[in-house]
C-alpha cells in the first residue's frame, strides 16, 4: 500500500497535547455509495490534523478487490486495501448509497463478520446499516439510516426499527443517515476523542452548523417540500406516513392530530396545495415507489405494503404518477441496470 500523508498543510492552528496513539479509520466502499456522505465522514478527520499539525486520525479506503469503486454520481474513488484483516478496536465504516440491499456480496458479509470478530468497532453510512444488519449488527441496538431507504429496510429486515435521528451512537456502534449528519457523526466522535474545543473549530472549518444534538431529526420528504412549520399539519403528515400499510380515513387522521377535518383540509389547501386525500395517497404511492426500487417484493406484495386493496388499484394510482404500471417501471430498471 502506498504511503499516504495525513497531515495536510493549512493557515488555521489548534494547540492540543497529544502523545497518544493515532486512531486508524476504515471506510468500506461499496459500489454506488454516497459520495456526499463519505466525504463529509472523511473530511473532519482530514481537519483535524491540519489544524493541529498532528497524526490524530490516519483513514484508509476498502474494496472487495482493493480496485476502484464507483459511487452513485459516477465519480470513481480509489481503494487503498482489498479485504485483508483489520487492526483489533480499529474503527470501520460501511459506506453505501442506492441500490443497498444488493450491494454486497457473500465475501464482503463474510469479511465483515470476521472483523467484527476480531473486535472491529464498526459504524454504518447512508445506506450501510442494510451491510450491518445483514451480519446480525443492528440487534438489540440503536441505529439509523437516511430516512429515503428505510421503508425498504423495514420491509427487508423484520423487527429492525431504524430511528429517525441524524445519528446514532450505541456503544461501540456508528450509524448516521448520510450527507452532512455523517460531519456531525464525525464531530461527536472527535469531540469524545479530544475534546469539545477541537470539535468546535473544525465544524467552522467545514463551515458546518453543528446539530450537537444526536437526537435532531433527519428532513422527511414532507417537511422539506412545506414552507411552512405548522405544527399541527406535521403532525397530521406524521399520522399519515405512520399509516401507510393501513390507512386512515381523514377524520381519525384529524383526530390524532387534534384539529378539526374542515381545519386539515384548508391548512392542506393553503400550504401543500392538494387535499389531504391526494396527499395521503401520493405518500403510500411514493413508498411502492421506494419498494420497487430496493426490494424485490411482488407487485401484489407491495401494493398490500402500501394499503392499496389491489395491484389494480396500485397500478392506477402509480401509472398517473409516474407515467408507467409498476410491472413496466420495475423492467426499465432491469433492462438499463
């Protein structure tokens, strides 16, 4: 393996003492991972030198054959190791991206639960809690994934509950949900490391908003597209994504969400501009959609998934949104994959 540098020049110093042995990084690339996330892992790390002038952190990249990996944007990165055995109490990484249920293969499961044997400390981001959980990891802990793949989770992997946080840290276990929550993810163990001072000046390094907070929850697709923060409409959206497989009718949606139905319907009209009943429906439409894509469930399956009575009625509702039945859409995938 080639030497690498971990101590990149910069104008910005930090004084820390610091006699203690470097703590080694492994980041396990899987193909199509998250290039955003990975390097938002990486690059608090890659600071924390800098500005100290110290060996704090050494990182090394992994592949199945120790060649290059391709991430979701098409960028390639290059590996530094194939799947050779790891430091004991070494820190590892699985980085994944879209596709994350068929992004591992038998011999990369297999090199994962040695070195969790070995007594590797092992952390998952983005998508790499579907590697984990496929090693038994995630049992009996605390752990996250980014919130767009976890009803694919959810369905793959039965009485796993991912939690909505930006991350998790169970123990010796790190999970985040990808993009910037990896940055605070990297804080907070830098943080524990060194020190909350070093954390601080590396966040405005990264010119990152710190969380500080593991428990701040990651955007829903809902709360993202509002311009609004009106509780009680997030409320009512939250009913809603809770009741995908058995759907409300709108009164008990008011109902749990403590507003009146004529209240839901305009606060729908003047904030979302669709009905409460569209938008409940684009919302069970949109997990067939995430469905199709990362699981290999039935139609029939997925349309029971979603509270649909029928394919039939699925197919309908899917084909108005996105211009094709759920059988054709799951072939284009096939034939361009």
């Amino acid at each position: 393996m080639k030497e690498k540098n971990f101590i990149p020049k910069g104008a910005a110093s930090f004084q820390i003492n610091f006699d203690g042995k470097t703590r080694d990084i492994y980041f396990l690339l899987l193909p199509k991972l998250t290039m955003l996330a990975f390097s938002a892992a990486v690059e608090p790390l890659r600071v924390a030198n800098q500005v100290t002038n110290k060996e704090l952190y050494r990182w090394y990249l992994v592949s199945e054959d120790g060649q290059k990996v391709q991430c979701s944007n098409g960028v390639e990165i290059s590996a530094d190791l194939d799947l050779e055995n790891i430091p004991r109490a070494a820190r590892l990484f699985v980085c994944s991206g879209i596709e994350p249920a068929e992004s591992t293969s038998p011999k990369v499961l297999a090199w994962l639960n040695r070195q969790r044997a070995f007594g590797c400390h092992l952390g998952g981001i983005c998508t790499g809690a579907f590697a984990l959980a496929k090693i038994g990891a995630l049992r009996g802990r605390k752990f996250t994934l980014h919130w767009e793949n976890q009803p694919a989770f959810s369905e793959y992997f039965d009485g796993l509950e991912p939690s909505t946080n930006l991350y998790e840290i169970d123990k010796d276990l790190m999970t985040c949900g990808g993009g910037n929550a990896a940055t605070d993810m990297m804080l907070d163990m830098i943080e524990s490391d060194f020190g909350k001072d070093l954390a601080i000046i590396i966040s405005d390094m990264c010119i990152h908003f710190r969380s500080n907070n593991r428990k701040a929850l990651q955007k829903s697709a809902y709360s993202v597209a509002l311009g609004s923060r009106n509780q009680k409409l997030i409320n009512a959206m939250q009913v809603m994504h809770d009741h995908i497989e058995e759907p409300l009718e709108i009164t008990e949606i008011a109902d749990l969400a403590n507003i009146s139905r004529r209240q839901l319907e305009r606060l729908f009209q003047k904030h979302v501009e669709i009905s409460p009943v569209q938008f409940y429906i684009e919302l069970r439409v949109a997990r067939a959609h995430a469905l199709l894509n990362e699981t290999d469930m039935t139609v029939a399956q997925i349309a029971a998934a979603t509270g649909f009575g029928s394919t039939t009625q699925l197919a309908v509702r899917f084909k108005k949104r996105f211009g094709k039945s759920p059988s054709a859409f799951r072939r284009g995938w096939s034939e361009h994959s």
